[in-house]
C-alpha cells in the first residue's frame, strides 16, 4: 500500500532533528526543537482553487520544504508518522 495524495494535497515525512549542537553539545530529547524541515514523500495532481484557477504543483517529491508549525494533518501509516498538507502550506523549498 502506497500514500496518494489528492489534489493540491503533499505527503510530508519530519526530518530528524539534529541531537547535539554546533559546538558538540549533545541536547536530551525534551530540549530538542520540534523539526519545521520535512521530506516531501508524495505530491498529489494539482487541482482548482475556489476561484477554478488551476493549482500548479511546485515541489516533487525528494524535495526538503519548511512548513508552518501545528500545519496539516498528521496520519500514521505502516508505523510511520507523516503529516498532509496543502501546497499553500509549504513556506520554503530548502536547496
């Protein structure tokens, strides 16, 4: 079973934030920052706004993105926690 995601709908897996700091401080769980940088796993087609523009889709997926924080809807599948959002929701492609 795969995660396809419908119209302007993108599959985001978190990236794993990194446990110890520039200067080699290694941080305990609870200090952590809540990772903003996720992998896009999946795109959907694209669709219509509410105006019947066409909805172009700008990332693909591979692609590294910032997104807002407490965006989307976060569903578990095969073990794995990913979260869905909707393209509008992605801040920034991180090259």
């Amino acid at each position: 079973m795969t995660l396809r995601p419908l119209a302007d709908r993108v599959v985001l897996k978190a990236v794993e934030a990194e446990e110890t700091t520039k200067s080699g401080i290694v941080l305990p769980g609870a200090a952590q920052e809540k990772p903003q940088i996720s992998e896009v796993i999946a795109v959907g087609p694209g669709g219509y706004d509410a105006d019947g523009n066409k909805v172009e889709m700008l990332v693909k997926a591979g692609d590294k993105v910032i997104t807002a924080n407490f965006t989307g809807s976060r569903v578990k599948f095969d073990g794995t926690e990913y979260t869905i959002v909707r393209q509008n929701d992605i801040l920034a492609i991180v090259d």
